[in-house]
C-alpha cells in the first residue's frame, strides 16, 4: 500500500480568501462524503472524518458570516489546514486503494502518519485567531473542543490490527521455515482468520488483493529495497497459495500451487540472506551513533559528533537540544555536512556493490522490523517517490538560499530571503527542512537591514518558520526578539511592522515565549504603537499578540502601564479601525490585573459603549462586552453599578441577553442583573 503523501506546493501568495473557503469546503466534502472506506485503521480513519466533519461546518460558517476579509494570521492559519486536509484525503485514498494485507504490515508507520496529520491540525489550529471570526458559539466551542482534542492525541495502533498482523507474520514464517521437514505446513485456519478480517473473504476479494499486491511491489521496486519487496512476493505467494487451499475443490491444482510458493519463498529467502550477509560487515566509523546504520549523508552537529541526517533530524525534531553521544547542548541547531566522512563512506559502497542511495539496515534479520523500518536499495532515480524527491529538493533549494543570504549581495540577499519567505509558506517539512540548514541565525541578521524589501522578507520567512513549534524555539534562542521588536518598531514598511506583530504572536504560542517576550521592556509598547498607527490589518495582529501576551500575568501590569487601556477604549469609538471585537477581548483580558481594573473604571465613556455593544454587537462582541460591565460592577464597583442603574438602555440590554445571548453571555448577564438587584434593594425597586 503506498501511503506516501504529494507535496502541498506553495504559491507565489497565498489563496484570495473566496478561493481559499471554497477549496476547503471542496476538499473537506470530498473527505467527508468517501465511500466504502478501508478494512484498516478503520478507527483512525473514522475519528479523523469525524474531525473533517466539523471542521467543515466552521470552513461553511466562517463562508456565509464573514463578509469582511479574514486577518492574515487567519489565512495562514487556513491555509495550512488545507494542506492538513489534503493529505488526509490521500492517506485515507491510499488505505482505501491499497493492499490490505500490506496496510496490516505496516500498520504502525500508517497508524502514525494518521497521528502526524493529527498533530500538525492541532498546530494549525494553534494560530487560529476565534476571537476575530464571526461564528457562533456553538461552533466555536466545538472548534476549541477539537482544538485541545488534537493536543491531547496520543498515536492508537489498533490491538486488533497488532494481533492479525503477528498471526500472519507467524504464516509468514512457518511458511519461509529453512528446515525442510516442515517447509510448506501453513497454518489454514489461522491464515482465514486473518483474511476474514480485513474483509478478504471472496475468491473476487482474494484475485483483487494479490492485483493490489502486485502494483505495490512494482512500486515499492525503486524505493522499498529487495527485502520489502521479497516481503510483498512472499505475501502474493502465501496469499495465492491460501485461495488454491480454501476456495479449490482441486488437489491437483493445490499441490501445484504449494510448490510453486515454496519455491518462490526459498528463493526470495536466500537472496535477503545474502543482502544481510553484506550490511552485517559495515565499519564501526561508518555507523550512525543513533541507528547503528550505514550513515549515507553523515552531518556535524555543534557538539562535533557526527550522525546520519535522518536520525538526528528526528532526535532534534522531537525536542531534544543535547547531543545524544555526549550530552552535550548545542548551542545551535545547524547540521553541517561531513564531506571527508561521506566520501569514504561512498568508496566502501563501490567497492562492496551497494548502491550509493541505499539506506542500509545492518543487524535485525526480524520480519517486522526489516518491512516498516528499513530500506536496502533503490534501483533507479526514476522511481524514487515524489514525496522523497520534494523533501530534497527542498533541502537542496534551502542550502542553496542559506548561502546567498550569508555571501551574496544586497540584490542577491533581496532574492534569496524572498525565496526562502515562499519556501517557508506551506508545509511543515519545508519548515523543518529550512530550519536545520541554518536559516535562521542568517534571517535574524537581514531584521536590521537597511533594504526595505531585505527587512519585510525577512521577518515574513520567520513568521511563517515559526509555525513549526521546534523553530519557535530555534528562533528564541537565535535571540530574534530584540531584532523582531525593532522592526516592529520602526520597520522600513508597514508590512514588515505588521509581520512582526504576527510572528511575536505565533512565538507567544509557547508559554514561555510569553514570559521572555514580555520581560523584553520594547516588546509590548511597539505592539501598542501599531495598534495605534497601523492598518486594519495591522492594528488587528497587535492586539491578537497582546491578548495572547495578556494571558502571563505580569504582561497584563505591561501592557496598563504601556498605555493600553485608553487606546482600546479609542479604538472601540472608532469606526473605521473595524477591530471592534478584538479591543474588547484585550480589555476583557486586561480587567483580570488590578491596575487594568483601575484603569478601566477611570473612563466615564465606556460603559455606555458596552451597553450599545450588548444590543449591537456581534456573538463574541456581545460576551466581552458583558464580561466587563461585570467584572467593573464587581469588588467595590457600586459606581459602575449605579451608572448602570441610571442609563435606561441598560436593563433591557441585559434581559434580551439573558433569553437570546450565548451560553457564556446568559450566564453572565444573569448574574450581573442579580447583583444590579442587590444594588438597588434598598430603595426596593428591584430590576430584572
């Protein structure tokens, strides 16, 4: 079953929004409504339709309720969960296509793309602003609900799927056996089991599994190595074999069949016997220190040690940031190619006749190890998979770009950080792949360029590397903030300041990016500049970052004492700012500090603005409103209360909240008409 994934090409911007809804509601339609979905991981596939589902009602909402243009942190955000969707639709096609018996070998690599897929949704999702889209509470709060479902996901190999496949590994083995004497007993019954249960249990089902198998091996022929595609002839062989046995009235015709398989498994056994014999003799200095395999690009990270690119990818990628030999820091996450090493390492490839693109497995003759983790050679560049060929192409591309940035011109530089900005716009492997070149430190550099579009560039490619949560921290500690902060303070163009703000809200993801952030004394007051200055827009990402800043405590005390307050105030009066919704939720956030509540109650125009915005505003409009005339009327706020009492709009306000509002907004007008009441029972004229 082939279940690699094609690479989600990035424009040269992103999708207009019309286009962008539509091709997700296209593309979620089509995952949705597949028929006769595979006979394995049916439970991952079932939970992960579940999660399009939904997400295909808020793509539907956000279509016929947003009439404005969506912020752009809301367009990554989208855009990266098109990507997420697309891959799931042909990772489900792929099972659903595919060889079921080979999906039940493989069963866990399979079973973790699903939970990858999973967990970059949640990511995506991390960056997806609910506060400035108009939807209802309803979907909101199923989108958060999926939201920390997806944070929560742990990866599910089903048990079922884990028992078959040992029953037919256990075939499969007594099937290859060398002694002779017991060459050829398969275990029928056992073998029936397992087809039953992935629904193979028609002769029609049985012809269309080994025509399934046979296009797997013919594909697996450049990329699998001869062991998995043994693997696969030794299953078309057992699976030919079991149809003769089962379904044939024909002894003649079953015998025949027997030794034929018999034949085929000897052959096929010998010839990975002999393939073993030669990776069991690779030099010690040759080995990745991670694997214990033949490292085929051996790369130099910070500590000095050497291993094989593909291994300490993962080791880093999984958060790890010492050196796995000597545990070590690195100080950097640079991966620098061992040109010497890989060039002797190529010469002991020549001279044992192992192809060069061969990733070798040197020591578990095990069945289930050698099918799911490992690959002994590759025929021919012509059939190396498309999902292999992009990733270094992207590879190639990035150390290429990575160079001009360090050693070309300004011109050069332009281009180069242009390049990269696009690379860096969709997919988190081009994320990843840009990332460990050492991208990074460099576009750190170009923030203090005196190049305009250098400048804007620059900034952009490390909003959209931040995405990616292990170059959140890569960039935090390349010592971005500072560089980021000044840019947003006084970029060169209104759209370097504005990315700025975007990217010191994706950095803000991680709670302690948000205490370092705010602990920088230029941080919060350059957002409160934008807020002030930008466009729409821009105005917009700031206030997301500081509401996302707000959540730390001690950042709230910051953003009182920068002058927040009275801007948002302001900024609630104006018209034309059209961030309405996102001014309220920084103040309802701010009102958590007592120097925010201090500040709040100082405004004698405010609560007349929440009032209107009670009756006027949108859903979540309408919550932040009452979440401030509340906490206001609260501990000591009998001021804010009689206001209240005196303003005749006020009563009814909350009433029609109270039957029409959201469940968060009805609970809260509810009890501040109790408290309203409690106010005014002295002069026993109760209200409500």
């Amino acid at each position: 079953m082939d279940v690699s994934l094609p690479p989600f090409i990035a424009s040269s911007g992103l999708l207009p929004t019309g286009t962008l809804l539509e091709s997700l509601i296209r593309v979620s339609n089509e995952v949705a409504s597949m028929e006769k979905l595979p006979s394995v991981q049916v439970r991952n596939v079932s939970t992960m339709l579940r999660r399009i589902k939904l997400l295909y009602s808020l793509f539907e909402e956000i279509q016929d309720t947003n009439s404005c243009p969506l912020p752009p942190s809301s367009i990554l955000c989208l855009t990266e969960v098109f990507s997420v969707i697309r891959r799931v639709k042909f990772l489900i096609q792929g099972c659903k296509d595919g060889s079921s018996l080979w999906g039940l070998i493989q069963t866990e690599i399979v079973s973790n793309q699903f939970y990858v897929l999973v967990k970059e949704m949640g990511r995506a999702l991390d960056i997806l602003p609910l506060s400035l889209l108009n939807i209802t509470a309803d979907i909101r709060e199923q989108v958060e609900l999926l939201h920390k479902q997806t944070k929560r996901a742990d990866l599910f190999v089903d048990p079922r799927e884990l028992q078959s496949r040992e029953d037919l590994l256990q075939v499969m083995a007594s099937n290859n056996e060398k002694n002779s004497k017991n060459k050829g007993f398969i275990d029928i019954g056992k073998l029936q089991e397992v087809l039953t249960s992935i629904g193979l249990r028609r002769p029609l089902d049985i012809e269309e599994e080994i025509s399934k198998l046979e296009a797997e091996a013919q594909k697996q022929a450049g990329t699998g190595g001869l062991i998995v595609v043994s693997n696969i002839n030794n299953l078309i062989s057992l699976v030919s074999f079991s149809k003769s046995m089962i379904f044939s009235n024909e002894e003649k015709e079953k015998n025949k069949d027997i030794k034929q398989c018999s034949s085929s498994m000897n052959r096929i056994h010998d010839q990975s016997l002999t393939i073993q014999s030669i990776l069991t003799n690779i030099p010690d200095e040759f080995r990745c220190p991670i694997s214990l395999d033949l490292m085929r690009d051996p790369v130099i990270v910070a500590s000095g040690h050497t291993y094989d690119r593909n291994s300490i990818s993962q080791w880093i990628n999984s958060g790890h940031h010492t050196c796995p030999k000597s545990g070590q820091r690195l100080i950097h996450m640079a991966l620098i190619p061992n040109y010497a090493l890989k060039s002797l390492v190529h010469q002991w490839c020549e001279e044992n006749n192992i192809p060069l693109t061969e990733c070798a497995s040197s020591s578990s003759s095990d069945l289930e190890r050698s099918n799911s983790k490992r690959k002994l050679c590759e025929n021919a560049v012509d059939h190396i998979s498309a999902t292999k060929v992009a990733a270094d192409a992207v590879k190639m591309t990035a150390e290429f770009l990575v160079g001009k940035l360090a050693m070309g011109s300004l011109e050069i530089q332009r281009q180069a950080a242009y390049e990269l900005r696009l690379l860096a716009k969709t997919g988190m492997d081009n994320r990843r792949i840009i990332a460990e070149v050492g991208s990074i430190p460099f576009l750190v550099t170009l923030l203090s360029s005196h190049d305009p579009r250098i400048q804007e560039n620059a900034v952009t490619a490390l909003l959209n590397l931040s995405i990616y949560d292990n170059n959140k921290i890569l960039i935090m500690a390349a010592g971005a903030i500072d560089s980021i902060t000044g840019v947003l303070e006084s970029g060169k163009t209104m759209e370097a300041r504005e990315n700025a703000a975007a990217a010191i809200f994706s950095l803000s993801m991680i709670d302690d990016c948000k205490v370092t952030i705010g602990a920088r004394p230029r941080a919060i007051p350059a957002l409160i500049g934008l807020l002030r200055e930008g466009t729409t827009a821009g105005k917009r990402d700031a206030a997301t970052a500081l509401f996302n800043l707000a959540v730390y405590n001690a950042n709230k005390a910051s953003a009182v004492v920068a002058g927040a307050v009275p801007l948002l105030i302001e900024l609630l009066m104006d018209d034309k700012a059209g961030i309405t919704d996102d001014a309220l939720a920084v103040l309802a956030q701010l009102l958590g500090c007592s120097q925010g509540l201090e500040e709040i109650r100082k405004s004698r125009v405010l609560v007349p603005l929440l009032i209107d915005l009670l009756r006027f505003g949108s859903t979540k409009g309408k919550e932040n409103s009452i979440t401030l005339l509340l906490g206001l009327c609260k501990d000591g706020g009998e001021e804010v209360a009689r206001r209240l009492l005196i303003n005749p709009r006020s009563i009814p306000s909350l009433q029609s909240l109270v039957a029409d509002g959201s469940l968060k907004a009805r609970r809260k007008a509810d009890a501040l008409l109790r408290l309203l009441n409690r106010c005014c029972s002295q002069s026993h004229n109760p209200v409500g």
